[in-house]
C-alpha cells in the first residue's frame, strides 16, 4: 500500500462514510435537489430547511455513492450550517477539497464535487437535469 | 512502475506485438486508400485490407467474405442493423425481444427506433442464478416477434447464453436473429454457420486488435435485400447527380475511407487469436475463472454475482459489503490491480439486481492465477483500510 492511498483514505473520510452526521431526508424543506454522476452511478439528494433571513438551519442528505462522495456530503453540509444561501453561493471547489484535504485526479474529482453541484443547483433554484459540471468550477 | 496485473479485457484486451507491429508496418510500407488508384500502394493495402476480411470470415466461419461488413465496433454494427433493416422491416406494434442482461449498446438502438417506429419491446428475465428464463423467452416468442437480438455472453454476469437454443426458437417463431458477439466472439470459438444466425456484431480491441474496428456479419439475403446504411464513397457503384446505385457486399455498407490499418491489425489479431486457439482460449479462462469464485467466495463480505462456473466466462462481478465498488478499484489500482467498477454499460441489470455498482474482474488468455492471488490479497487490503 502506497502512501498516498493511506491519504486518500485518511481516518476522517473513511469515519465519515462510515459515521455520516448528516445523513437522512427533511420534510418539509425549503430546497431539496438531487442529481446523479452517470460515469458510477452515485446518486445525492441534499435537503435544506432555512430561516426567514436565509440562514441554512437544518441541512441532510441521501442516497448512495463511494467514500469520497459520502464523506465529501457530510462535510460539505457540516460546513454550511449557519451560512446565508449567498454565502453558500461562494462555496468553491478548493472549499470542498480543503475539507477532505487529500488531491484528486480527473475521476474522482467528480465523486468529490457531486456533493457541491448538488448543493448549488439546489441554492440557485435550478430545474431537474439543469445543474452541469459548471457550476462547481 | 509497479507491473500491472490487468483484469479488465472486458473492456478492452491488450494487444500482442504482433498486431501493433503490422499497422506500424502498414503505414510506414503500404500506406494508401483502397479500392481506388492502380498504383502499386493501392493495390497493396487492398489486398491487405481484404485478406482481414477473408482472416474473419474464416474465425467465424462464414460462407463468403462479402458477409464481412467492417464497422467502427459492435455498437455501429447492431445500430447499422437497426437503422437499415430496422428501418425496412419493422413498423409500429412489432415485437422486438431482447434480454435483461443486454449491454446498452444492444438497447438504446432499440429504444430509439422503438421510439420512432412504436415498436414494442419486450425482454427475456434474467432469473435470479443470472441465467436467462428460456421458458418465458417461449411465451414472449407467441407474441410473433419480427427481431430477437441478444447477447451470447453478458459482459456483467459472464453468463454465457445458449444461443443454439435461443436462435433455434426465434426462428422457429419467424423472426430475424441478432447475436451481439462482443464478448463471446473473443473468447471462444463462434461457427455462424452452426448456429445459424442472421447477425452477428462484435469488436477488434476486445480480441487483442485495434480500436475503430468491428463487423457486421449477416446472412447474404438479408444483406442483399437491406437498403445502404451510410451514403458516400466506395458504397456506389454509379452515381449520378440526381441518384446513385449502392455497391455490392460488403462495400454497399462500406461508406467512405475505412479503417484501413485498423482492419490490418484485426485481421493479425485474429490469426494471433487462432494461433493460440479459441478452444485452448476458452480452456485457459474456464480454469481462472472457476479458480477465482473458488477465492473470491472465500473472502468475508464479498457477494460475486451471475451463474455458476459451467455457465460462465472469464468474468467476475461482485460487491464488498460495506464498500462501493469505486472504493474498492481505487485501492486495488493502488495495488497495482486494474479492474473495472460502476454498472459496466448495463444499467437495467444493475438495477434489477438493485445494485448501484459492482467491481468487475475479467479475465484473458494472457491472465495467470497468480494474477487471481494478488486480487484476492488486494481485496483483503480493501477490508484493512475499510476496517471490515
């Protein structure tokens, strides 16, 4: 086992796969998205319940994916807890993988990102099948 | 560079030296377009581009040559099918039958003609032991279906179907039968003749040749009666500026400049392939494959999907509890172990099964058992890292 496997898998992705905090489904929510990566077949749906000042308050997520999109998820909505949709609007890419803190090539990049394209299309009110990889770059 | 123990000729089979040395050669002696100019170059490649035609003719046993239709791979040969024959022979409420174990290639060209034409599609079930319910494959063959394409081999279970059997009844029900052949056609020895199809499609780079290169074989009749699939150079035989006459076989369905070096190299793989044998071939997976479930099941937590060996070619797909598959890749890749992982291009399949991905190993004839140990090893590295 090479070392950057042990990174990749490091003891906070693999507990949080494991563990999620934030795995499950809000009804009723104020915004509830889901999308799919076709290239595995990994599927997020990320519900959100906000305030009247548009303070996300609640936040959850479900479906399937590998460790890297599971973990990525958890994370991600961890982090929005108490951000104002514009703040979760400016959520970048490097945000996310800051808090995997590992380097991804091409493929798994997508896995990482699903969590993100999802919670933006979900932010800015986009349709069924009109979230592309754009709006994570 | 850790050396690659590479257990994904399912998707696409190494080449030997032999095949990458005869394009090579191709371009760097021979190169010309064919079936034009009566220079020396042009009449070489023709005769080598034709000499791969008559190579696959031969491996498949097909009455002539001209049965030989080249096609970029297996999926714009079933496509060539359903657009030209399709076309001219299925109008709305005909019945199409297909399996549940088709790989998307032997399905969306259904679906969109299906789409166009109202077709109905109906499915043979995959039961549970991932074989095919040839019982009501029967009833469906009441129904008076005008096309039943299936594959010979499911690139997910490894299941290899009794395709005598399914011929024999589709036949006997009036329909047209479609062997999608990409997996079988590599691995074991496939007499159209003996089975007596009316198609068969399958891949060079899946039998140790080039990419963009495939065939159509089909029964001479039916060739002959279908309309021409693309229009362009070398399908004519006249043109005018109002009209043309098509070409005869194969060139009919030949549009334009080939693959020609492509063709050169199937043609070098198939001969490679026969060297070896198909049978010996077949041989050689049968023992890894049946020593590989042997492993695999032995290993807590793993789930290997599709029937049991008899039934079965050189695939193994499976899950690991507590793992998605693209995990599992990621850490075997590490190892130096290349499989496969995600729904393999046969999503209905997963789903039936209710699977969102599995890992798939797949074997060849240059894979070894000890290449089978390392997997397992490998696995077992999945379940430290994975902590099950």
């Amino acid at each position: 086992m090479n070392r950057k496997m042990d990174d990749l898998y490091r003891e906070l992705i693999i507990d949080r796969y494991q563990n999620p905090l934030f795995r499950g489904m809000l009804d009723p929510n104020d915004i509830s998205y889901e999308d799919s990566n076709p290239l595995c077949g990994d599927e997020l749906r990320i519900d959100l319940r906000v305030d009247d000042t548009g303070i996300v308050r609640e936040a959850a997520f479900s479906g399937h994916g590998c460790a890297i999109s599971q973990a990525s998820a958890d994370l991600l909505l961890e982090s929005v807890l108490g951000k104002s949709l514009d703040e979760v609007r400016a959520v970048t890419k490097e945000d996310v993988l800051d808090l995997l803190g590992i380097e991804l090539g091409p493929v798994r990049l997508k896995c990482a990102l699903l969590s993100l394209k999802v919670l933006k299309a979900g932010v800015y009110g986009l349709g069924a099948g009109e979230a592309n990889d754009d709006i994570v770059e | 560079m850790v050396p690659v123990v590479y257990l994904d000729s399912t998707a696409t089979a190494q080449k030997p030296r032999q095949v990458i040395e005869v394009m090579d050669h191709f371009y760097r002696e021979s190169n010309a377009n064919i079936h034009r100019g009566i220079h020396v170059l042009a009449e070489e490649s023709t005769a080598l581009y034709e000499s791969a035609r008559g190579r696959i003719a031969q491996l498949i046993n097909a009455p002539s040559a001209r049965q030989i239709i080249f096609t970029r791979n297996t999926t714009e040969a079933i496509n060539l099918v359903a657009y030209s024959w399709g076309r001219a022979n299925l109008k709305a409420r005909d019945v199409v039958i297909l399996t549940e174990m088709e790989h998307h290639s032997n399905l969306v060209p259904w679906h969109m003609l299906a789409s166009e034409r109202e077709l109905r599609l109906e499915f043979i079930p995959v039961t549970v032991e991932g074989i095919l319910d040839l019982e009501e494959y029967q009833r469906l063959c009441e129904l008076n279906p005008r096309l039943v394409a299936f594959t010979q081999m499911s690139n997910v279970l490894g299941t290899i179907n009794p395709a005598s059997e399914i011929i024999r009844i589709g036949h006997q029900a009036g329909a047209v039968v479609l062997v999608d052949g990409a997996q079988s056609v590599p691995h074991f020895p496939v007499d159209v003749q003996a089975l007596d199809l009316d198609f068969l499609a399958f891949s060079a780079h899946k039998m140790c040749g080039p990419t963009g290169i495939g065939v159509l074989y089909g029964r001479k009749t039916i060739l002959e009666g279908m309309p021409p699939f693309l229009g362009g150079g070398d399908m004519i035989k006249k043109v005018s500026l109002r009209s043309f006459t098509p070409n005869e076989l194969p060139h009919k369905y030949e549009a334009g400049t080939p693959a020609i070096a492509e063709a050169i190299g199937f043609g070098t793989a198939v001969e490679y392939l026969q060297g070896v044998g198909l049978e010996s071939i077949a041989m050689h997976e049968k023992e890894i494959i049946g020593y590989a479930l042997e492993r695999l099941e032995e290993i807590p937590g793993v789930t290997v999907f599709g029937p049991t060996v008899e039934h079965k070619g050189g695939v193994a797909s499976f899950t690991l509890k507590g793992v998605h598959a693209h995990d599992v890749a990621q850490i075997l890749d590490a190892d130096g172990v290349a499989v496969r992982a995600g729904h393999h291009c046969a999503m209905p399949l997963h789903q039936k099964f209710q699977l969102d991905a599995t890992v798939r190993a797949s074997f060849y004839l240059y894979n070894t058992l000890e290449e089978v140990d390392k997997l397992v090893e490998a696995i077992y590295r999945v379940k430290k890292i994975f902590r099950t």
